[in-house]
C-alpha cells in the first residue's frame, strides 16, 4: 500500500493538500527562495522507485501534512480504500449480473421488491464505515509493522514466492469460517449479519451488501496475516482485489463449480438459502470439520431444474422453516407476493 500511495500523492493528493491544508506563508516564501531540486524531494518517492522511477509533484512539499504525517496517511488511505472499493464492486458486480448471473432468478418466490436497488445501498452505505475500520491497519503497514516486502529474493526462501498465496487463503479461510460461524450466533446474528441475509436470492451486488460491522470483520484475516506472516507486497495487492471478486462471484448464482473442495458459488448459495451450512469463504474444509458442510442440491447445477416448480416449492418450504426457527419473523417484502396482493 506504501506504493500505490506514492502514486496516489503524486498525482492526487499533494496537490489536494497543499490547497486544502497548505503551508504558512512565512514558510511558503522561505522555500519560494529555496525551491526544491528533483534530487532534494527524490526520497518523497522512495517506496515507488524501488519499482520504477517516479518524479514527485511540484506540490509535494507546500502542504503542513507532509507525506509522513499519521493523520494525512490515515485520511488518504481512507479515500483510497473507500473509492477503489466503490470502483472495484461497481465494474465487477455489474459485469457479473449481466454476463454470469441468471436473471430467471429474479422471478423466485423469495427475491425482494426492488431488491438490486435494495443491495446496492446497502453495501454503499456500508463501505465507507468498513473503509474508515480497515484505514488503521494500512497505516500501521505503509509505517513498517508488517512483514510485507518487496521483491522475490526478501522472501524467506525461495519457493515461499509460490506458498505465500495458498498460505494466505488457508489462514484466511480458517479466520473467515470462525467469524462468520459466530456472526450466527443468536446474540450476534440480528444485530450484524441479519441485513446480508435479507437477501436469501441474493445478485452479485450483495456481495458487499453487509452490516458495515459485519463486512469489517469478515475482513479482519486478510488484514491480520501480513502481521505475522511475510507476503510480498505486489502478492497482497492482487490477493487483495482477488478476495473483491471472489466475493462476488460467490454470490452471482452462477454454479459452474460443483467441487467438493472449493466453496464457490454454489455452496454459498445454500448459505443464504438455508442459513446454517457453508460458513467457509473459498474452501469446505472448515465445514466439514465444524460439520456445517452441506452438499449443493443437483438441482442447481442443471439450468432448466432448478427453477422448476416443484424444486422451488421445495426450496420455499425449507427457507420458511429456517427463517421462522432463525429470525422468528419474517420481515421482508417479497415481490412476488406483492404482485399477487395487487390481483
């Protein structure tokens, strides 16, 4: 993150501070009679140059928050992780719900009265909370108290460059797993998790449509791991936006995989229908340890049978049994029944 933020601060935000938050006017003159060489504001930059050479901006040093200040970092990385999150569930939700995810869906018993509006706000009321959480541990990293390195040969062997990534999606998986089992727990469940759940038939922009609470602390694993294991930066940034995409496409209704291994869009798709199985976030292991591991019907894996008439009945009885023993009452506002009160 240290990298892309001396990207970001040369072409966005030293100019940005320097209007907002500039320097006094005593010391502006001062440096006017002083003006800065490339050589002299070179280190500015020194996270991108071991990367490739990047020449700081005139505005570099015109601002009272200079780059290493804690609070402008924490703003900065705030805006970062707030709109490049925006950016990322916005193109890959949409690409999604209109090149993978089955529309035919949208007619089930369960789907919601203006349920995409519904999930779109929803996560978008949510990410700058879940942003502004998850700022700290960026700060703590682009300051040094990570284990996250650079190149290839920091790394503490050579083949880690290749374990690095099945490392972190066990470590996350098995974080993931426990958090998300808790978030059940009746005392947690109606006050954090219920909203993702109002989407029992979710889309792929449900994908982000959590508690903010919720959603950070679904994401506390992949934060927590460069804590205490080495990962190479450019690896964490890729996991990164991996973890975005993966998440959507766990909700995008789409069941290419039928793997025993692999928790994809199936197996959470029971999740949401039947609330108490498949807690895991890419694999089944935990769940076939913690025995909340439930096998995706056959059905959805066939296009024509799984929105057949006597498989859905089938489905809504179970869903309104789960419900009932969950929630205790059912507040959603379905469309279908909407549609039948108005005959």
């Amino acid at each position: 993150m240290d990298v892309l933020l001396d990207v970001v601060d040369t072409y966005v935000f030293d100019r940005l501070y320097a209007t907002l938050y500039p320097l006094s006017p005593a010391v502006l003159t001062s440096q006017t009679a002083h003006a800065f060489n490339a050589t002299e504001l070179a280190p500015l930059n020194h996270n991108i140059n071991r990367y490739i050479e990047l020449a700081p901006s005139k505005w570099a040093a015109q601002s009272a928050w200079s780059r290493n200040n804690i609070y402008r970092q924490f703003v900065s990385l705030f805006l970062i992780m707030w709109i490049f999150g925006l950016v990322l569930y916005f193109i890959s939700a949409t690409l999604s719900f209109h090149l993978v995810f089955d529309k035919r869906a949208m007619k089930h018993p369960k789907f919601l009265r203006n349920q995409i509006r519904l999930e779109i706000n929803q996560a978008v009321s949510a990410m700058p909370i879940m942003a502004l959480l998850t700022a700290p541990f960026f700060v703590a990293e682009v300051r040094g108290y990570t284990k996250l390195y650079d190149f290839s040969d920091e790394a503490p062997f050579s083949l880690y460059t290749y374990l690095q990534y099945p490392l972190f999606i066990a470590f996350t998986d098995f974080g993931i797993y426990w958090i998300h089992r808790g978030l059940h727990h009746p005392a947690i469940y109606k006050r954090l998790h219920k909203p993702h759940h109002k989407w029992i038939i979710s889309t792929p922009y449900a994908s982000y449509a959590f508690h903010p609470l919720d959603g950070w602390s679904q994401s506390l694993p992949y934060h927590i791991y460069p804590f205490l294991f080495p990962l190479q930066k450019i690896a964490y940034l890729g996991l990164f936006t991996f973890v975005t995409i993966w998440t959507v496409m766990i909700h995008d209704g789409e069941y290419a995989m039928n793997s025993p291994v692999v928790n994809g869009s199936a197996c959470h798709t029971i999740h949401h229908y039947y609330f108490n199985y498949n807690y895991g976030q890419f694999l089944t292991l935990w769940d076939r340890i913690g025995g909340s591991y439930r096998k995706p019907d056959a059905a959805l894996f066939d296009r024509e049978q799984r929105l057949k008439e006597d498989e859905i009945r089938k489905q809504v009885k179970e869903m309104e049994r789960l419900v009932k023993e969950v929630e205790g009452t059912d507040d959603r506002s379905y469309s279908q029944v909407e549609e039948k009160k108005t005959l």
